[in-house]
C-alpha cells in the first residue's frame, strides 16, 4: 500500500473538485441549446477506472446518483473494447439511462495503455424526436413514443467520429443544429475532464490510484459516522403523486428507512405499481433521488463519491411506478424523482429533524410549447423549467425563486424566451398567500403567462401538487397548491396538472406554483417577520389574521407599512 500523506491527500481531493466544477463552467459556455445553457440542465462528475464516483461538480444532483448503474453498464459491455480516444453514449432508460432527452457521454481516460478513470457528462436534450416536441410528454403511453433510443455504443472510436450514429441522430430530433451542438460541448467537456485527469497522473503517477481508493474509503467514513449517530429504527412516511394524466387517481410514494448501526435500507414496498402515464421512473433514478435526500441530512464536509453510496441499500418492487418494467413510458420521470425526494425528506426529519426542511413546491413545472413559425415553417421547441421555492426550516424561512434542492438549475429569463422564441411572457412573479404558514414561513411560489404569437403549437403541462399540496413539518402549515390555467376567446379554464394539447395564436397559458411548506407551529412566529412578509407583498392582510392572528393596521395614505 502506497503510505497516504494527508497534504497530498487533500491536494488531490481540492483538484478532482476544481477540475469538475470547470468542466461544468465548460458545457455552459459551449452549450447551444437554452435548456443546458440557460437552465442548466446537464451534470459532469469523473470516475476512476473502476467506475466509481469521485467527485461530482455542482450540478443536476438527480442526475449523478444514476452514474453508477450507467457506468455498470458500460464497464461490463466493453471492458475489453475501450482504447483511447473512444467517446460511448447512451440515453435507453432500460440499458443504463434515465429517460431519452438525458445523453449520456462517457469517455475513458488512458495514459498510454492504462486506463484510469472516466470523464463522464449527462447533458438533457431539447428534442430527441418522437411524438411531441421536446421528446418529454407525461401523456406517451410506451417508451417507443418517447424518441430515438440510444444503445451504449461509440459516438467516436480511437478518435474518429461515428458518422452513421450522428447522421441516425440528425435525422431522428426536430432541431439537429442544437442537438448535435450540444453533444460536441459534452465532447469538449469529456476532453477537459481527460486532459486533467492526465496531469494529475503526470504528477503523481501510479500512488494515485491509492490515493483515489482512500478518498472513497473517506467518503464512507464519514457518511457511516453520520449515520452511526442516529437513532437505530424504522421511519416510514408517504406522499403522493396527483395522478399520472390518465386516471386522477392518487399515486402513493412510500418510503420506509431503517437506521441500523452505519447503514441505512430504504424501501419503497407499498408504492405505486408502474402507471399508464410517463411519470414512472427507472430504479437507477430513484437511488439517485434518494442518494442525494440523505446527502442533504449529513454534513457538508462528507465529499460527494462513491463512498457515500456504499452506506446505503435502495430497493423498490419490480413493475412499481419506481422500477418499471419495459416497454412503460418514463420521459416525465422527473416528477416522481421530486416525489422521491419529497418522501425521503419526511421520514428522515423523524431521525435528523433539525437537518431537514419541509416541503418545497414539488419540484419543478414543464412547460413546453412547441411547433413551426413563419413563412419559412421553422420549428421552435420552447422547454421552459420553472423552478420555484422551497420549505421552511429549523431556523429559517423557506426561499422563493430558487432551485429545488435536486436539482441546481436557473430559471429561463423572460428575455430569452421572448428573443428566441414566438412567445410573449406576460407575467413573472412571486405568488402572494403560496407559502405555507409556520414558525418559518415555506417559500412563495411563482407565476409564469405566456401569450403564444405563432398560429398554432403544441402545449405540454408537466406539473403537481394540485391535489397534494406541500407538507408542513412540526406544526407548520401545508403551502397553497398549483393551478394550471388556460384562456381563449377570452375565457379562462382550469387544466389537469398533466395535460398535452393543439393550442392557437394569442392562446394564454398561466401556471400558478405551489409554495414550500412551513416548519413550526404558526403561533411561534415573529410578530416583526409578519409585519415584513405584509409589507413586501408576501402575505395578504387576509392569511396574516387566519394563519397567524395578526391584524394589519389601516394604511395611511402613501404609507407601505404595516404592524
């Protein structure tokens, strides 16, 4: 065994982490498409020559805990046929993916004939064809309606590009100049990745992979002490899914962690059995849903690898809405990811409550309208990810206009969306009265309009939280649900949560978000902070007296403060 000098130890560590976060800084300045470089919509992580995560850049953290079953795949399919200069992909969520908009890259990185390790980036796509605009329909029946189906296979071979699978791709996705742009940023990122990983090898040669073994052996130390220090036992929590866009009926998440000395076994026997909708998620998803909940519970030093995922055992019955059996649809699997992550949180604030905020506002809303513009009939697919609030928690209210915590994404800006797109954007804001009540209010939600301008389009509405709003914690209160809206010839009318439709020109579309959930019993909170939520427009005087008793005093004329 090489001895480990913690000096050098430490370096390494601070150099596997800046060299991801500037890979993710990469496929942001190079990405064509607004949905990976406005949105954010990618992950970058590097692996060992094992496969197993070292370190991960601050990105789509849903995306990541999937990386381990994906590298499986690949580790096992060409463990005798990978050289340098190869670059595999894959997006099939039934051969190592997650749905068919997220392609996966993968490039081994040689020094000389030893391999050691992966560049990997996942990066979701604006189009990858089938049936609707955006390949991401809640409403597609199968997965051979969801889009082209990438098997792992090489996109480039010792260097040389596959020209049959980029032309197979060209012709298969609506817009081909984005598409194919974004995977050149993926390959550009992937050459970064290798182009350092080579450098550290060039410093410290041969003992770094011992020093790689020892970081994930560090990862895993701290995350069993963590887990060490919690309360042996079985915590179990439930929450539900408004329906899969076919049957309105509920759709149980349950969750069932059990603390037993260092490890942690969540299961979710009892959930939901696959649906007819695309909202069912891969097995591979849900352990990166879960991964990630439980990373939020421990402490920030604990390093984002694989050893945090030796401490912890993930199961869900096959043919369950959370390990589908082929050909179920998934594209809209992100929702129930957000469920997931929703479900987990609730049982472990029973084990680490101050650890844990409450609610948020289920993750983010899709909506997608897409089609062809102008005389020339030039398609537009407009993806845009509405990324709202999250929960009270043990100390502080919830925040508004932000990402959930799955997922480090941004919002699309209005000017964006307005420049590159036929469509005027009537109304951005914060949604007053959304957040629910409690000693540290949830986070407001937000409100999108939209006014299509092109004749005619497709409308796709991914959202929650209709039915089951977000959930308070410890006697906080439960946040205002979503609504989806919908007005022509000047009237309005209340859509599903999930729905896709043929809309036409000056055609309204209104989301309206769920707020986070509140922490705490409403009756602790400070009468100065409801006095400020007041005068900012976050509560009405209405909810200001029936959450919390509190009675605003008259306005004086051009006086904007209340007590």
């Amino acid at each position: 065994m090489t001895a480990i000098d913690p000096i050098t130890f430490a370096v390494i560590k601070s150099g596997l982490d800046t060299i991801v976060d500037d890979m993710a800084y990469a496929v942001m300045r190079t990405a064509r498409s607004p949905i990976v470089r406005d949105v954010l919509d990618y992950s970058v992580t590097l692996c060992d020559a094992k496969g197993r995560i070292l370190s991960q850049a601050k990105t789509v953290a849903l995306h990541l805990g999937a990386v381990p079953d994906a590298m499986d795949v690949i580790v096992e399919r060409f463990r005798d046929d990978m050289f340098r200069g190869d670059v595999i992909v894959l997006n099939d969520p039934y051969d190592g993916g997650m749905h068919l908009p997220d392609i996966f890259m993968f490039k081994p990185i040689f020094s000389s004939k030893r391999l050691l390790g992966f560049s990997v980036v996942i990066a979701h796509h604006c189009d990858v064809g089938g049936r609707v605009p955006g390949s991401n329909a809640s409403d597609s029946t199968e997965i051979f309606q969801e889009g082209l189906r990438i098997a792992p296979m090489k996109l480039y071979e010792r260097g040389l590009p596959n020209r049959t699978l980029f032309k197979i791709i060209e012709k298969n996705v609506r817009l081909p100049a984005m598409v194919l742009g974004d995977l050149d940023a993926q390959y550009a990122t992937c050459n970064i990745g290798e182009r350092e990983m080579l450098r550290l090898f060039e410093r410290y040669g041969e003992e770094l992979e011992a020093y790689f073994d020892r970081l994930i052996d560090y990862g895993e130390e701290l995350t069993r002490k963590a887990i060490a220090g919690w309360p042996d036992g079985e915590y179990a929590f439930t929450d539900y899914i408004d329906g899969d866009g076919f049957s309105p009926a509920p759709i149980p998440i349950v969750c069932r962690i059990t603390v037993k000395g260092d490890h942690l076994w969540v299961d979710f026997a009892g959930s939901s059995p696959q649906v007819k909708g695309a909202i069912n998620a891969t097995l591979s998803f849900v352990k990166s849903s879960t991964y990630l909940t439980i990373r939020c519970a421990l402490d920030h030093d604990v390093p984002n690898n694989a050893g945090v995922y030796r401490c912890i055992t993930v199961t869900a019955p096959e043919g369950s809405i959370l390990n589908p059996n082929m050909p179920a649809p998934v594209a809209a699997r992100a929702l129930t990811g957000y469920r997931v992550v929703d479900t987990v949180m609730g049982a472990l604030a029973q084990i680490a409550p101050k650890r844990l905020m409450a609610a948020g506002e289920g993750g983010n809303t899709v909506v997608a309208i897409g089609g062809y513009h102008g005389p020339e009939c030039k398609p537009f697919i407009l993806v845009d990810m509405i990324n709202g609030a999250w929960g009270g928690r043990s100390d502080k209210d919830g925040i508004e206009g932000i990402t959930n915590p799955s997922q480090n994404m941004s919002n699309l800006p209005i000017e964006t969306i307005e420049a590159r797109y036929p469509v005027m954007m009537e109304e951005y804001a914060l949604r007053e009265d959304s957040g629910g009540a409690g000693q540290f209010r949830g986070g407001l939600g937000l409100v999108r309009q939209y006014r299509l301008q092109a004749d005619t389009a497709v409308l796709q509405l991914r959202a929650d939280r209709h039915e089951h709003s977000p959930y308070g914690l410890f006697g906080g209160q439960a946040a205002a649900s979503s609504r989806n809206l919908l007005k022509q010839d000047g009237e309005w009318r209340v859509l599903p949560a999930k729905v896709t439709l043929e809309i036409g020109k000056d055609t309204v579309i209104r989301h309206e978000q769920a707020g986070g959930g509140g922490w705490g019993d409403p009756a602790s909170r400070g009468r100065d902070s409801i006095a400020t939520d007041l005068a900012n427009g976050k509560i009405s005087p209405a909810r200001a007296m029936a959450d919390y008793g509190f009675e605003a005093e008259p306005k004086a004329d051009g006086d904007d403060t209340s007590t």
